[in-house]
C-alpha cells in the first residue's frame, strides 16, 4: 500500500504542504522515500471553479435543487492550495491509491468560448502504486475491456481525512467515513472545513462518485512515467485500439465537487418606513379595535443574532439515504427533492443514528454541537445572546459592515457553518423529528422600544408610562430618581394576547375595563355587570372575582366590590401575595415561595413577563429574542412541517432576512415565558501527479424571507 508520510500533514502549515514535493514517503512492506524526480506513474486531472470573484449560475445538476438566482463567488471560497486525489475500487470503493498535488503543481488556464476557467494539477504515484489492485482478481475486467475505478477529489484536505487514509490498507472503505471536528472560540467562526488563511481553504470534495477508465492491464503504465505523458482522468489517452477516452459527458470530463461548509447570509429586511431592523409591534387600537397602524406603540430594534446548533462534525464526502440514516447511505450521491410529501431522499448528517445522538437529544448537547441552543439540562434562558459566552453572536451592524455578496450590496455574507440534516420520522409523519434540540437556528436579539410621538397625543395614561418605561424616562414633572438599573426591581412589562402592560395594578385595570360594565338605577345604586368569560378576565382573576377596585363612574371614583370571592390560586392572588412579601426575588435559600407562585401562576395563563436587563453595547433596557430554524427544503406550508424541511446542507447559500415581526418575542429569563422552547419543541412553530478536472459547483441560493408573527 502505498501512502504519504503522515507527518507532512501534522501541526504543519499548508505553506508546508505547498513544498512537501521535495521528498515523498510512503510505506510497502518497509519504508523507503522517493524524490519528486524519481521513477513514478503519472496521471492528470483538470479541475474548474466558478472563477474567483466572477458571477456564478447558481444552478445545479442532475437531481440538485436550486431556488434560482446568481451569486458571486469571493476569492477565499474559490481558492485551491492543493488537491487530495483518490483512486478507489468501483464497485466498493476500496482504498487503491492516493497523493497529494501542491499548490506548485496547479496550473490556472482561462479557458475558451463555453468553456469555464481551469486549473490542470499534476500528479505522481510510485511506480508499484497500483500493484496491489492489478493483483486483485475481483478487479479483472471482462476481455477487450478496461478497469473502472472511482475517483475521488478533495481540495483543501486537512489531517483528519489523511489520518484515516494513513491508517488504511488496500482495500479499505473506512476511509469513505472520515469526518473533521469543528472547533470553535468563543465568536470565533472558522473551523476546520473553512478558513480565510493562506488565501482561503474551503474543503471540497466530488459532489457525484466518478468513475472512470484506466488501462486493463498494468504493463500499459508504462506509457505513462512522465509528467509531460500522463494517463488523463478527463480526457483522451492512447491512440488505435487502445484510446481510453475518459472525456466523454455522462462518464467522464470533469469531476464535479462542492465546499463541504454551507454559508449563511443576511440583509436589513425592515419597512422602509421604521429605522433600520425596527419592525413596529404593538399598536393604538382604532375606533373598531383594529390596530392603528400609523399609531405605533411599540417597536423592536434587531441588534444582534447568533447562531445555534452548529453541529461539531462534518463528513468529508456527501451521502444521502432513504431516511437520513447511516445504514444503506449512498455516497456522492445527490439529494432529491421533494414534491408533496414524496419522491426526495434525506441527508445523512455525521451524529445521525450514532450512540447518544437521539431524536430529541436529551442532554449532551455540547457533544455534539457548537453553541448548543440548550443548556445540559435542556433549559434556555437567553443569557448566552446577552454575553455572547455560549452562542455565536455578533452585533448585526458588523454584519451588515462585511463583505456584499451580490451586486445590489444587499445580502451580506455572515458566515460559514457546517451540514446538519435530521433523519425521518417513523409511519407517516416522516417529518417528526425535526425539533429544536437537534436543528441548526439563528436567534436573534432585539431591544423594545416605546413611540416617544405618542407622549404628546390625548393617549391613556398607562400607555405612557409604558412608554416612558420602555425609553428609560420619568413620569409628567417627576424626576428620574431611579432609572432602570435591577432586573429583580425595575418594573416588569407584561404581554398577552398581543397587548403590552408595564406594572400588574396596569394589567388588573385593563382586565376590569374588559369585562366590567354597570347601570345606575333610579335611585342611584350601582348595579355592576360582569363579562367573566372574557380571555383577559379569565387571565388575570382566574375563576373568581376581583375584590374591592375604583372605578370612576359619573366623573367620581368610585370604591366597589364584587361579591364573588378571589379565586386564591389566580395571577392576581398571587401578585398580591408577592406584592405584600416586598416582592422578593428568587431566592433558593429562602422559604418564600411567593416569587415562584407569582412566577408560575402568570406564565400558566398566558402571560409573558419581560425584566429589565443590562446589555454590553444598548445598557439598560427591555429586550426580547426571535428564535429561528434554518429552512432548506421549504414545503411553502407553515402548519405543516416536510422532510428535510429544516436542516443545513452543505455547499448552499442561505440568504436571510426578517421581513415582518408582529409581536414582542420571547423573555430573556425562561421561567417569564408561558412558550419557552425544550429539546422537543417541533421547527415548524497518495504520490502521483495527476491532472483532475474539478468544477467546483456554485453555491445553491436559498432565500429565506422570514416572519416573526
């Protein structure tokens, strides 16, 4: 077996690698070396890339979908240091051979008319490289035929996949199974499948198994011991009887391979009418209890985002399968769409069906992903977007400050982020397992806003107060004594059913101005009536009444009381509980459970409750977060998820923006959250030269136009 020295490929950089053609190793029945200039059989490749920096057809072959459009490849995501290539039995892809072209051995040609931009690499195997399966009597073709063999290319190579090839012998196919790790720091956004250094280094590897023809018989190498004659994998060789023409469409020419990272995009996708990424939320309500959307009351302002779930492991070569399992999992071969339902194929991530990767994960998180959307316990609380010590954040502004990847400066590009596919379902509901502790997401930051306008308009008066709460100012000709700056005592705001309250006495007032109503009589007593089925009455006092309230009836307050009894166990009861406690904070050394009570007691009929948090870049104020699942293969219906609906496929473009939110999103602190999200929260809610023709496939464009409702 033939095989590069594994320590050219160490702790050495690639500008190593470029100059690693000084001595070649490689042991076979002992170690011996031979130089650059020694005997060998050589063999050549062309290859083709998009064009650094030149417009791409976002389009794809054979089974591949592709939503359309044009994308602009940038240098670093086109560049080729060197080419990892692979000879490999056809009919399982046992390991034959393989070798290294550096970066000296890749020659740019700009190609013709209808004909892409290429790069020729040149490589050399020893002279005895191929012995092994030329001895192989499961290779031997049938008379006046020649040997298929799958070739395989990778561009950018690192230590893992050498690693497995160094430990293969002839014959192997572990080494179809190699996989990278995925480190990452912090908001660091490299990893081992892409980086900017030496001029950038995607990994790439063949997007189809490619099989092609050499000779029947290993004496015809003899034809090819020099780099100026060598066998070509893309073209014609030989003349006579004896051309083996490896040029032909369908089984031949170039070798396709795509990047093994996908990317992610994103544009300010906010009205043109509201500041950028600020989407109005909460509205007046008109004379028919409509919004009044030209009377805004509150906005939130998008300045940050991260991303979740990043899954820390990426196999070198594609494979798709009937469920996104491992087992029956067909290699380079394309995903299929699919049409309603039927008739596509699943991804097979690398954690899929692996021991203690399950359908919700139940814990391990960090196993398995970079910046786990969960914590270990499965709990979320949205700490991790405020210090940015968990999640991949970063401010939006610096994204939308980077690198424009179309030519309307629209779209910029974000970052890079490995293949993550769910596996199906089991019966009909194939698309099950897609949930929030297995999928890739995006969660975005955003700080509320109260509509400082609405100060100077005839506006009740708790909507100011959450307006000037909202803003940080003080009441009408009161002085700011204290300006928020305590998550356990600065007011909380309240939402529900898509109507936003600062303080509870606020929310207690508007749930008896629902459901409250009342004639005088004759002889001017007070005849209350009750609407106790209202949502927000039901909300707030639960099963019984109200208790002793003012109200102003004819111009005077008025103290009344309703004879119905409190129901003890409602939101309001427990305030009052809280309230009268010096409404203390959580303490898990105290006996008070009041915090709690109050705590459990709101989110379980519906309220959201929203505390006052100290951001590092917007200081003190109220924030929410927008929690979002990559979509790859929409199905265009949002109460119904599809197979590989949700996931992040290698070598795609997903372009994102956020083209409406129409509510406040979720708390920072779980506990304040009646929908905060689990695990199982579903989405929808080596030494030849050789010259290798590879076209590196465009990024497929998927734009995803997203809605917070």
């Amino acid at each position: 077996m033939n095989r590069i020295s594994k320590y050219l490929f160490g702790a050495a950089a690639l500008a190593l690698l470029a100059g690693c053609s000084d001595e070649i190793v490689h042991d076979d029945n002992g170690n011996g070396s031979v130089t650059d200039d020694g005997p060998g059989l050589y063999i050549g490749v062309n290859f083709s890339l998009p064009g650094a920096g030149q417009g791409t057809r976002s389009t794809t072959d054979g089974d591949d979908s592709s939503d359309g459009g044009e994308e602009i490849g940038t240098k670093v995501e086109n560049n080729i240091n060197e080419v990892l290539l692979i000879l490999a039995r056809q009919n399982d892809n046992g390991l034959i051979a393989y070798t290294i072209v550096p970066e000296q051995k890749i020659i740019y040609s700009p190609g013709a008319e209808d004909v892409k931009p290429f790069y020729t690499a040149t490589a050399k195997f020893f002279e005895n490289a191929l012995d092994d399966y030329y001895a192989d009597a499961t290779t031997v073709p049938q008379p006046g035929q020649n040997r298929d063999v799958n070739v395989f290319v990778v561009c950018n190579p690192n230590n893992w996949i050498l690693d497995e090839l160094e430990k293969a012998q002839y014959g192997s196919t572990d080494w179809t199974n190699a996989h990278s790790k995925v480190t990452v720091n912090g908001q660091q956004t490299e990893g081992v499948i892409w980086s900017s250094g030496n001029g950038g280094n995607f990994l790439m590897s063949n997007s189809r198994i490619a099989t092609r023809q050499i000779p029947a018989a290993l004496a015809a190498w003899d034809n090819y011991t020099t780099e100026d004659k060598c066998f070509h994998l893309s073209d014609t060789n030989g003349t006579g009887e004896n051309v083996i023409d490896n040029s032909a469409a369908g089984n031949g020419g170039a070798i396709d391979v795509q990047r093994a990272a996908a990317r992610f995009d994103f544009r300010d996708g906010s009205p043109s009418d509201t500041p950028d990424n600020t989407y109005n939320v909460v509205f007046l309500k008109d004379d028919s209890n409509k919004d009044d959307t030209n009377k805004p009351v509150v906005s939130v302002t998008l300045n940050k985002m991260a991303l979740v779930n990043m899954t820390n492991a990426c196999y070198y070569f594609k494979r798709v399968s009937a469920n996104g399992l491992p087992a029956d999992a067909q290699l380079c071969s394309p995903e299929k769409p699919w049409t309603n339902g039927s008739g596509g194929n699943y991804v097979v991530s690398y954690y899929n069906g692996r021991t203690g990767y399950t359908i919700p994960l139940e814990g391990n998180y960090s196993n398995f992903f970079n910046y786990p959307f969960f914590n270990e316990d499965g709990s979320i609380d949205n700490t991790s977007i405020q210090n940015g010590d968990r999640w991949g954040t970063v401010r939006i502004e610096d994204v939308l400050k980077s690198t424009a990847n179309d030519a309307s400066n629209t779209y910029k590009i974000w970052r890079y982020c490995t293949e993550n596919a769910i596996p199906a379902g089991s019966g009909p509901d194939q698309s099950k397992n897609e949930v929030n502790g297995n999928s890739t997401g995006i969660v975005f930051k955003a700080r509320i806003n109260g509509n400082e306008a609405l100060l100077n308009e005839s506006v009740d008066e708790s909507v100011k107060d959450l307006i000037r709460t909202l803003q940080n100012q003080p009441k009408e000709n009161t002085p700011l004594t204290a300006p928020l700056h305590d998550t356990n005592t600065d007011p909380i705001l309240y939402s529900f059913n898509g109507l936003f309250y600062v303080t509870w006495p606020n929310v207690v007032k508007a749930a008896i101005k629902a459901s409250f109503s009342y004639t005088v009589t004759t002889a001017g007593a007070i005849e209350p009536e009750w609407n106790r089925s209202n949502s927000l009455y039901k909300a707030v006092f639960g099963d019984g009444g109200v208790g002793r309230f003012t109200w102003t009836i004819n111009g005077t307050e008025t103290t009344l009381t309703d004879t119905m009894e409190p129901d003890p166990n409602s939101p309001n009861s427990m305030w009052n509980t809280w309230n009268a406690a010096g409404r203390p904070a959580d303490n898990p050394d105290d006996d008070n459970d009041s915090h709690d009570n109050f705590k459990k007691a709101m989110t379980n009929a519906g309220f959201t409750l929203y505390q006052s948090s100290n951001d590092a870049d917007q200081g003190w104020g109220y924030y929410c977060y927008y929690y979002y699942w990559n979509r790859h293969n929409d199905n265009l219906n949002n109460g119904v998820m599809g197979p590989m609906e949700f996931a992040v496929v290698r070598n795609n473009v997903y372009k994102l923006a956020v083209t409406g939110i129409h509510a406040v999103g979720h708390p920072r602190i779980s506990e304040n959250d009646p929908d905060k999200p689990t695990p199982d929260t579903p989405d929808e809610d080596t030494k030849l030269y050789i010259t290798v023709q590879c076209r590196v496939l465009p990024w497929v464009v998927r734009k995803n136009d997203i809605v917070f409702d």
